[in-house]
C-alpha cells in the first residue's frame, strides 16, 4: 500500500480546503459580521498547518496508485471533506453541536442537502455561503470520480459509464485524467456563471444568485431561506428547474453540445430514458394537481415539474410540499427516489442507465426462458454491452435495495416510525435531500437521534461514492496482502 502518495494527496485536499474557505471571508466583511473573523481563521488554519506538515515530512513517494489505494483515497477524500467541512460551522458557534455541523458538512460534500436546520434565515450569511459552496466543490468532485477516477479502479460496469465520452478521454483514460479534470471543470464553471447572470437577470441579488446556483449546479438543494425557493418568482422556479434538469445530464454529453456533436446526444439511451420519466410523472402530477387542487394549470405544472425534476436530479430544492398533496402524487414522488440522475451528473441515487441495463437484462432473460436457443445481446447508444457489466450493475441494485432494507429497520430501532425510516435512508443514500413522514420538505433532520445522524452521515457518503467503492475498505480481504 502506497501510503506515503495517498497522505500526500489528502495534504494537497487540505490545502484547497483551506483556499476555499477563504473565501468566507470577504463575505465576512460584506456583511459587516467580524465577530466571525477569529473562528473562521482557526478554520482555514486547521487544515492549511496540518497540510503543510504533511507536504514537508511526507517526501521520496512513488507517484502511483494501485487500485486498491485508489479505493482508500478516494473514500478518505470524502471523510476528510466532511470533517474539515465542518469546523466553520462548530468553530462559529452556528451549529454548536458537532456531530450535527458533521451532518450538515457531509450533506454539504456530498451533494445530499438533507439539513438538521430548522432556521436557516438565523444563521450568518457568510456562514450559509460556505454551506452552499460544500456543495459545488462536492458536486465537480463527484463528475470527475465517476468519469475520470472509477473507470481507472477498473470496478465492473464504469466503462459502460463513460464509453460514450471517448470525446474526452480518448482511448487511454489514466495518462489523460488531468485533461480531463481541466475540460469538467470549464464546462461546470460556465454553466454556474450562466445561471447567476440569469438569476440576477430575474432580479435575485448577486449573494443568492451565487448560493442557488451552487446548490442547482451540484444538485445539492442548500438554500439561504427557510422556504427553499417558493418565495422566488415563477421565473427564478423555471430558471433553476432547467438548471436542475441539465445537471442530471452526464457532462460527457455537455462536452459534445458545447462541440456541436449533436448525434451522440441525440442517441443517448439514458438521457431519453431520463427525460422520459420526467415529463410522464411530471405531467401525470400535473394532472392530479389541477383536478384535486384550487389551482390554475400553470401552477399545477410548475410545483408538479419542480418537485419531480428535484428529486430525480437528487437536487432536493422544493416549492411545495409534497406530502401534502393526494397520496397517489406523493407516492410517485417516492419511488422517483429511487430513479437517480444520470451517469457522470452531479445527482446521485441508483441512475437511470443502471435500470436501462437492468431491464434489458431481465428482458433478454425472459425471451430466453421462452426460445431457450435465442441470443440476444443488450445494447445501449449502439455498442453491446458485456454480460459481466450488465450483471455487476444487477448486483448494485440489489445491494442497494438490500442497504436500504436493513438501513431502514436500523432508524426505526431508533424509536422512528418507519414512514421516516425508509424517507430518511432513500433520500441520503440518493443524495435526495427531502424525504417522506417527518424529513420532508417542510421538516428537517434536528430531530433524528445521533447515533441515527451519524448513521446517515454514513449512508450519505456510501451512496455518493457508488456504495461498493466505500465499503470495500471495512472488508478483511482489502487489508490482505
């Protein structure tokens, strides 16, 4: 185990930690609130001393990593972002309690947007700022994982992820990784640009511009008000469900719009996929809205639209609450939690090419059961895929299920009943934000114990770094040589 290479990359992580956080600073001034000054130095200085050490006393390292230290690097990035994450909040006395300013850094880093606030408006404003930006760091970080990172781990099925972005990576991956940061990064910088001009444009000040697009931009749902985003205009609702909808899209797929290379995307079987689903609950919620509501049309189809789009994306960004509409539109809303965005996006959950090929599997499976002679091969965007990524993918999916299960009978051991049992896990393994019962829209996480957050905080970074790339390391057979 290359241990000296691995430190020296979490001692850079610390270093651009700390860059970051600095950032909170000219907010400070902006906002005249000083008192935050001192703790939010000791913040920044945490992780810049101990990064420092690190790159002075860690030298004479091989730069390579096999894949097993790729597995412990890239799940002790994400530990540590949380930790550190989290010194801004406990240091400011923002969120006194730590293993609740834990939770709220985790959610933060891994673009989940679950909360333990229950007022959001009380805490400084240059505070909530580093609480939105978490969740833009997480988001590039995670684009770059799935499409740089995973395929080099070489983990079964990540090269069905990122074969339609050859655009970008060419044949050889691991030579071209930097390459391919530089390219992500562009892409996620002009799109967060874009939407704040176009924020401002709807008369939302330069601060929340900025915050929102962090949040829609990483599909992480952190917002500076109480009511999420329904006090905004209809134009500002409109504005960042598009936003939200385009950061549910693999970048790859950006990369080749910005290239004017329409066919690959017009041929992509997960973006159809992915917009089918949206517009068929969209517009089904939209129905049920209009017909049982004192509602306009219009209005029906944006709350309905809004939600539907938020939740797949795992955004988490609402205008309504949700449980407060017929059970048959909740309920719907419910199993989109279990959909996900698409590969290589910022969202989270299961994704869609994953039941893509899942379905295709069965497909196949069932046509064969009938004409046991028939061949049939599963394809998607034209190319085969290979039998040991179609079952690796319908191996994920049952892990994730069974995850779910046995995470849910662990809450409600806690004393939850099991309506927020199930929404709690769905919604931080999905990296959802809302869930159902009582971490809804309208709730928060304040009141779920501890050890239960702790718990969460756990499920939040096993279901953002793809479940089998985090748990691996707690195996014995990881540690053997």
């Amino acid at each position: 185990m290359n241990y000296k290479f691995i430190i020296h990359i979490l001692g850079r992580i610390l270093l651009v930690l700390s860059g970051f956080m600095a950032t909170i600073i000219p907010w400070i001034y902006y906002f005249h609130e000083t008192w935050l000054l001192r703790p939010v130095l000791l913040s920044i200085s945490v992780p810049l001393a101990i990064g420092i050490i690190i790159l002075l006393s860690v030298k004479n390292y091989t730069k390579e990593l096999k894949r097993k230290e790729g597995y412990l690097l890239v799940s002790s990035v994400w530990v540590l972002m949380g930790i550190i994450g989290s010194l801004p909040f406990y240091f400011t006395h923002s969120i006194p309690y730590y293993p609740d300013a834990l939770f709220e850094s985790v959610s933060g880093f891994t673009t989940t947007g679950s909360s333990i606030l229950s007022d959001i408006e009380a805490l400084p404003k240059s505070i909530l700022y580093w609480r939105s930006l978490t969740h833009w760091i997480g988001g590039i970080g995670i684009v770059i994982l799935v499409i740089a990172i995973l395929p080099i781990l070489k983990i079964a099925g990540y090269q069905l992820f990122t074969m339609e972005s050859s655009g970008v990576m060419f044949e050889k991956i691991k030579p071209r990784t930097t390459e391919i940061a530089k390219r992500l990064w562009g892409i996620y910088i002009l799109i967060t640009v874009v939407l704040v001009v176009l924020l401002m444009a709807g008369k939302v000040n330069f601060y929340e511009s900025l915050c929102l697009a962090f949040g829609t931009v990483a599909t992480g749902g952190f917002a500076t008000t109480n009511d999420s985003i329904a006090g905004y205009s209809a134009y500002v609702q409109y504005i960042i469900m598009f936003f939200m909808l385009i950061a549910g899209i693999n970048f790859t797929l950006h990369y080749f719009m910005l290239k004017g290379d329409f066919k690959k995307i017009l041929r992509n079987t997960e973006l159809k996929v992915y917009l089918g689903i949206i517009f068929t609950v969209g517009f089904i919620i939209t129905f049920i809205l209009f017909f049982n509501g004192n509602m306009g049309f219009e209005k029906s189809f944006r709350d309905s639209f809004f939600q539907v789009v938020s939740i797949v994306t795992a955004t988490g960004f609402a205008t309504a609450d949700y449980l407060q509409w017929k059970e048959v539109a909740w309920i719907l809303i419910f199993g989109l939690m279990f959909v996900g965005a698409s590969v290589g996006s910022t969202g989270g959950g299961i994704k869609v090419l994953r039941h893509v090929v899942a379905f295709k599997r069965i497909k196949n499976y069932t046509k064969k059961l009938l004409h046991p002679s028939s061949v049939k091969s599963i394809k998607i965007n034209g190319r085969t895929i290979q039998e040991e990524a179609a079952n690796s993918i319908l191996a994920f999916i049952l892990i994730y299920l069974g995850i779910f299960a046995f995470s849910s009978l662990v809450m409600s051991s806690l004393g939850l009943d099991m309506e927020t049992s199930m929404g709690s896990v769905i919604t931080t393994m999905g990296g959802i934000g809302p869930g159902i019962g009582t971490v809804g829209p309208a709730s928060n996480f304040g009141d779920i114990p501890t050890f239960g957050k702790i718990f969460l905080a756990l499920l939040m970074i096993t279901g953002r770094l793809e479940i089998i790339t985090f748990w691996i390391i707690f195996t014995p057979a990881f540690w053997r040589k």
